[in-house]
C-alpha cells in the first residue's frame, strides 16, 4: 500500500492540471484555427481568423481583427517568425513556404514544391533554416523537409509516420518532431549546417492525437493533445513534469508570451484561442 500511494503522490506532483480560460470568444476562428505565433509585441497570429485562408491577429488584451488574406487561394497552417520579423507560413493548399512583410504586408512565395504533400507545421532554427512537417493523412505516412530561400525544400527524411508537430530546442540544437497517429516524438540533433543526424525516439504516447509542439525558454517541451484536451509538457530529458487542462477536446497549436508566463493554445472544436498561467515558470 505504501507503494501505490507513494507512486500516486509522485504522479500527482508532475502532472498537476490547471484550467484554460478563452483568450478569445468562441467561433472567431473557423475549425481550421491552427499555427498561433506571438510577435515582439505580445501580438498573436492564427491562421483561418473568420474564413478560410485568412490571418487572425490578436492583440495581449484579447482585441481580434483580420491582419490579412491570402492569395491565390492559399490556405495556411503553422506560423512562424524569423530572426528579422518576418512571417513565415506553411501553405498546404498550394505546396509553399510564404513569407510575410509585416511592414507592407506584402507576401511572396519563399519556396514552393509540387511534391510536398501539404507542408504543415514549421520550425525556424538560429540560422533562419526552415523545417517543415508534412503529413499525408490518407495513409499515415510523412515527410520531413529543409526549406531555404536558395534550394527551396530539401528532404531530409521521408515515409516517416504522420509528422505534424515541430519543435526547436531554444539553443536551436535539437529538432522535435511527432507523429499524431502513430503517438511518438522524436528527437535529432542539428549541426551547424542544418542537417539532422543522431534521430532518437524521445518520446511514446499510447493514447490520443499529437498536434503542435512548442519549446519554451529552458527547453521543457509542450505537446498539444489532440481530443484529449490537454497540453502535455516534458523536460528535455523526456520526463513528464505536468499536463494542462483545456476547455475544448481538440487544441491544434500553441504560442507563448514573449516572458512564457502564459501560453495559449488554438482550439479546432471550438473555434478560438484558450489562455493558460504556466505555473511551470514558478517551479
């Protein structure tokens, strides 16, 4: 008996679940809510803000407004931002890497290839390399590419499991990539270059969908739970420390606030973004 309470208590003290609350009112975003980024500013951006192939932008107090509209009928997925400001966005309509003056908000295709199945969540390491999962949903299967501005996507790995979620460790030397069918993350190493090498099983769920994953500054991982609800964290040695209760059953991505005091996840069943306190940052 002493042991089970003592595995109990172990496992209560790392996963301890607190509740979201709505950064933004339900239905401001379609289903298709995806990719959130947080700006210099606190600003967060979303994909599929009131329809399809919009940009949502959000304001550190909660004020939504469309910030742009894609063209040609692209539709966006992951977001992320360079070293210099820009937008980065995953376009898996139209097989691109689109990048964004926030400035002009002028757009153009950074890299394009007919070939991907849809780029969907993007990482941006120390040298503005872009890593890009790509899913192909009707057999379970993915790639995994390197996208730069002068040879456009490179495959670094192909016919891997459903890769969705992608992750850069904050000192920008490691990658993190899941899996949402398959339930697994793995983990390589970068070299200065950018390519990958030392890939390592980091880590294994048995239950529910994988979605987006961010690092945050001391390089704990957040996974984003997909039906499940929750937004799991794991150190960078691959041990649980918590798991956070949301409101909706389907969180698709995750952003924090440029302290990481918050993060907020995008919610697909309910059309908008939650807020969580990291009580992680007063560990």
């Amino acid at each position: 008996m002493l042991l089970v309470f003592m595995l109990c208590l172990f496992l209560y003290s790392y996963t301890v679940i607190n509740e979201s609350s709505d950064f933004t009112d339900e239905g401001t975003f379609t289903s298709g809510i995806e990719g959130p980024a947080t700006d210099d500013s606190g600003n967060i951006y979303a994909v599929n803000f009131d329809t399809e192939g919009t940009i949502g932008k959000v304001t550190p107090n909660g004020i939504t407004s469309i910030f742009l509209e894609l063209p040609n009928g692209s539709i966006g997925n992951g977001i992320r931002f360079g070293s210099k400001g820009d937008m980065y966005i995953a376009d898996y309509k139209n097989h691109n890497v689109l990048k964004v003056d926030m400035k002009t908000k002028v757009i153009d295709v950074f890299a394009h290839d007919s070939s991907a199945n849809q780029p969907n969540d993007i990482a941006i390491g120390n040298n503005n390399v872009i890593y890009a999962s790509d899913p192909n949903w009707s057999n379970n299967t993915g790639n995994l590419w390197k996208v730069t501005k002068e040879k456009g996507f490179e495959l670094l790995e192909g016919n891997m499991g459903t890769t969705n979620g992608i992750a850069m460790s904050p000192d920008g030397e490691k990658l993190y990539v899941n899996e949402s069918v398959q339930r697994k993350v793995w983990v390589y190493d970068i070299n200065e270059r950018g390519r990958l090498s030392n890939k390592k099983l980091f880590f294994s769920f048995n239950k529910y969908g994988l979605d987006g994953m961010r690092c945050d500054e001391t390089g704990n991982l957040y996974i984003c739970r997909y039906e499940k609800g929750t937004v799991v964290v794991l150190s960078e040695e691959g041990d649980l420390l918590k798991e956070f209760r949301l409101k909706g059953k389907k969180p698709t991505n995750i952003t924090f606030s440029n302290d990481f005091k918050l993060f907020y996840v995008t919610v697909a069943d309910r059309g908008n973004i939650e807020v969580v306190r990291n009580t992680l940052q007063a560990m």
